[in-house]
C-alpha cells in the first residue's frame, strides 16, 4: 500500500477588501483554529469550526471575585502591619490609636467580607435557576 500525499502545496490567491479582512479575522479570533489558513480552510471545503464559548455570567463572577480579592488583600495588608506596630507600642495612649484603627479595619474587613457573601449568593440563585 503506498502512503497518499497529504502535503498541501496548491496556492489559492484571494484579494478581499479591508472590510472583508476585518470580518475574516473577528470570525477567526472567535474560532479554535490556531491559524487563519486552517479557519479559512475548513470555511472554503464546508467542514465544521468549533468556536470559542463564552460564559459571561461566569465572566462577571471572575472580574467581581478579582476585585474583592484585591480588596481582601489590601485589608489584610492594613491588619498586618497594624499588629506588627502593636508589638512595638510602648505607651497606653498608642495603644488606643491602634484600637480605634483596627476597629476601623475590623470594619472594612466585615464589609469586604458582607460583599463576597452578597455576590457568591447572587450567583448560586442565578445557576440554581
């Protein structure tokens, strides 16, 4: 049995008009193909593009989660730091500058937290639809 050829070596000369070329590559960016010859290939001889799938509710989570995260972490930072100077307070008047500033802390640390919640709760009524 002889191996068939498989090697593509026919030239196909297209002229399209920049607007053509636009909506070619937007499909392509859309499609899985890794390259723009295989995505305008599969087009010309009718076989199927798998397309990329976007879940934007899901998108919307990640971008809220990414922010809380920041936040979080900004909150924790501020805590770290008040503690570390909590060990170097020496006098009773910086002790009770600490505790009116961690209260503070102590107080955007719960509503960082009251938003996770409200956001994962939004979700799950969303998915549990």
């Amino acid at each position: 049995m002889k191996k068939e050829n498989t090697n593509r070596n026919k030239w196909i000369h297209l002229r399209l008009t920049p607007a053509e070329m636009d909506l070619l590559k937007g499909r392509f960016e859309k499609s899985l193909c890794p390259k723009l010859s295989d995505f305008a290939r599969k087009n010309l001889l009718g076989k199927p593009v798998v397309l990329k799938y976007r879940n934007q509710s899901l998108d919307d989570f990640i971008t809220e989660m990414s922010r809380l995260r920041c936040d979080l972490n900004a909150v924790g930072n501020n805590y770290n730091q008040a503690v570390k100077k909590l060990h170097t307070l020496n006098q009773i008047p910086e002790f009770k500058a600490w505790i009116l500033s961690s209260r503070e802390e102590k107080k955007r640390l719960f509503e960082s937290i009251e938003k996770i919640q409200i956001c994962v709760f939004k979700l799950a009524e969303k998915w549990l639809q």
